[in-house]
DNA sequence: CGACCATTTGATATGGATCAAGCGATGTGG
DNA sequence: CCACATCGCTTGATCCATATCAAATGGTCG
C-alpha cells in the first residue's frame, strides 16, 4: 500500500492549503513507481512550496497547475528559474539545500516524494535510479536554453519564450500563460512594459494573436522563428 | 597498465597537435582512478577538441592550460558556456551528443578518457560512480550562477567574473586570466569595449589592478563584493 | 624596425528601462 | 444590480546603459 507520510508537519509545506485533501487516486496515473510514493498535496496560488535554503528532504511533481522557482537577487530582483506545468518535476538539488525557492503559480496539486523514500526505491529499482540519473542533466540542459534566451534581444527572448511554451503545450499553435507578465519579465530579465510593448508588436506585424492576455495563439511559427534569429 | 586507445583516429581529436605526444605520467596524478584511464594529449591554442553535434564518445580534463566551451548562434553570435581550468572535467552529455563546441584557449594538456571505459569502471567503483553522478549537478549550478550572472549590469557581470576566477585561483587576490576580452564579452554576453571599459573604470575606482591585460589584482574584496549588488 | 593583433579610448546611436498615466477585467460592498 | 476599488496589463514620454562605429595605443614576433 501507499506509505503515507506525515508531510503536513514539514515546515516546507506550511503554505499548503489547510482544506488539504490528497488524492490518492492520481498515485496510480502515469505508471510509475514514483507516483505511489507520495501524497497529492494541494497549493493554494502565491502559496510557498519551499524556499531557498531550506533542506531538499522531498521531490516535487507537478500534478495540476503550475509552479515558479526564483530567486530574490540582495537588490530585490526576481530571478525565475523555471517554471513548472503538469509533469514536470522539480525540486531536485545536488547538495540537499534548495538553491531556489518555489511558488505555486496557480492554485494547484503537487505529488511529493521523499527523497529518501525515492532514493531507497532506486537502489531496488533500475529504472527508477535510471530516471532519477536523467533529472539534473535535462536541468542542466533548460538552464543552459535559458542562457542562450537571456543573451538575445528582447523580442527574440520573448519569442523563444512563446516557442518554448508551445513545445510543452498540447496545443502547438494555442499557448495558455499561467504566468503573470510579471512571471515572464523576471524569467526573461526584461521589465514587464517590455514583455508587454513585443508581445503587442508581435501581434500588430501578425506573427500571433492574443485573444486574452492569459492566451496567446501563434498564427505564423515561420514568423516567429525568423524573428527568434 | 593503462589500456591506450587509439584516440588520435577520432574525428574529435582532428586538430590535435601533429606532434601529440602522450604523458602518462601525470595518469597518476591527483589519486583517481579516473587519471589512469585516459592519455594525455596536447592541443594547441584555438584548436577544436569537439564540435557541436558530434556525437560525445570521451570526456575531458585539463591538466594544464585552459578550455571554452561555446555555441554559435544563427546569426553569428558567440556564446561561452563555460571556461575550464585544470582540474576541471567538461565534454560530459546528457544524450550523447555535444551540445556546446570546445577549443582550447593555450596550449594545454587534456587528459582524454572514454566514456565506455568510465561508465564500465562506475559499474564496479562505487567512488567512480558517484563522483560521476556528482557532474552534471555541478555543471547545473554553474549553469544557474551564470544564470543570475546575465541578468545583471555590466560593472556586476565584470565583477562577478572576476569573483568566480579568483575563486577558482590558487592565489585569490591576483587572477590569471588565459582568455582574452573578446572570450570574456562573450561569456559575459557584453561587448569587447564595455569589459574593457568596465576594467578600467574597476581599476580608477582602485577596486583591481591591471598590471598587465591578462593579470587582474583585487585590491578590495570589499569594494568588489559591493559593486556585486 | 615594422606589421600585426589585442586592447583601450572616444564619439555617437539605440534598445530597453524608468517614470507616469490610462484602460479593462474582476470582484466587493452598498 | 450597480458603483467603485483593485489589480494586471497596456501605452506613452523620456532617459540612460550599453552597443556600435571609429581611431589610437601598446605589446609581440618576425
């Protein structure tokens, strides 16, 4: 059966919605072993996951909604990681210490996972320890992408950004914006009149259309690529 | 004995010096396994140790000297992922396949080894294989300092690079830097003149000395660690 | 000594930040 | 159910940090 933990007590769930209800019921979607070994855990939007520093006991999986990793810069600026949607998991660090803090974006359900739990299931299980082995190089690999997006122009971080989205979305050409501009500007080191301004100007020279601000459909990809340079 | 491959055949290693001349005797340096695994190979300055898309059979080590990795964008841009030092370990890829181009920056000594080989000593050396495991996670905080890096002002990127050098340094108040301007603009994600003119000012401020272009005194740690914001 | 290349320095242009105001959707209290 | 406050987003005007263009300097190697 499931090993329930006592995750409520944690200091890293503090924030978690009091009505917390796990649904058990996702533990067995996805046909892993990973999804037995936690608990759903709801968030309530702007709530904590966890926050830097903090010891990494559990690992995350993003069930439902979406979630921001940042950092607060001593000046007060906000550097977001990454941002997480339906699969992604996170909270993984190297040495047991968050190096960023986690927010849910929207209101939303994160599997957890202790670590220690998961780490004990990979000695005895091969393909477990084999993705689990995956976790930090496909980081790496996202935060090398962001590196390359943070030393382009604005519009051409901007379109990568909206390129980057419709890759993890179902619908390639429909992208839905969990996040705020806000969100985007401090994922893109831009300013949030900035975000705005491009994403207007995208949509004047007819390389997408935004029928809500939270949505955005990409009408030309060939557009959009000439302009990600 | 060490099991000599035939590594000078690989296409990686083209531009290898012709008159490559293996030195085993540093394979039993710093008291791993690892050293006794590889050759060491001599590459001269601006010569490429691999490229983009090739497919990644060997990882590296700098003995002596030091080594960029980069991209090169569509539009002719240059990025420097990362700069290696001796000691350092690069060319290590989550899919097999190189993501980032190298060349070496001097002259220097890599120590060459196949990844076979390694992964086949990680399935019988518990120490091999976690210091393996322990890469890609470094190669990630790395990726995420640098992250935080570029989305600062150019005085904070300047400053923080030399930081990270003198950090890396054996002595931390005079840094050694092999690159020239050009290589730190582009890992800076700055142009050649404003690192030049960010240098100059951090020396007017009496923060650094630039006794010569290629040699950086921090006079003031605290003037530096300031300017970091 | 002279050519070459890296670096520095100078003058100007510009993309994005900043400061400021307007707009539209959402929700709340009367 | 509507008036109003709030919040997120957009738009406008101006400023400034860094890029760009250009030239001078300096160090290295033949």
């Amino acid at each position: 059966m499931l090993s329930h933990m006592t995750i409520t007590r944690s200091t890293s769930h503090r924030q978690a919605e009091s009505t917390s209800q796990p649904t058990p019921a996702a533990a067995f979607s996805l046909g892993s072993a990973i999804e037995m070994m936690g608990a759903t855990v709801p968030y309530r939007r702007d709530s904590e996951i966890y926050g830097e520093n903090e010891p990494a006991e559990y690992l995350y999986k993003v069930i439902s909604g979406a979630v921001r990793t940042y950092k607060i810069l001593t000046d007060g600026r906000r550097q977001i990681g990454s941002f997480c949607l339906p699969g992604d998991i996170f909270g993984l660090e190297v040495d047991d210490i968050h190096t960023f803090s986690a927010e849910a974006i929207t209101n939303c359900k994160i599997l957890v996972i202790k670590r220690s739990a998961l780490v004990s299931l990979a000695g005895r299980d091969i393909a477990v320890a084999r993705r689990l082995w995956t976790l930090p190089g496909n980081e790496l690999q996202r935060a090398q992408e962001h590196i390359l997006l943070l030393i382009k122009t604005a519009q051409e971080r901007v379109v990568g950004f909206l390129i980057e989205m419709s890759a993890r979305s179902a619908d390639a050409t429909e992208v839905e914006l969990p996040m705020s501009r806000q969100d985007i500007a401090d994922y893109l080191g831009l300013t949030i009149e900035t975000v705005s301004r491009t994403l207007t100007r995208l949509e004047n020279v007819g390389a997408i259309a935004i029928p809500t601000s939270r949505r955005v459909v990409l009408r030309s990809r060939g557009a959009l690529n000439r302009l990600n340079a």
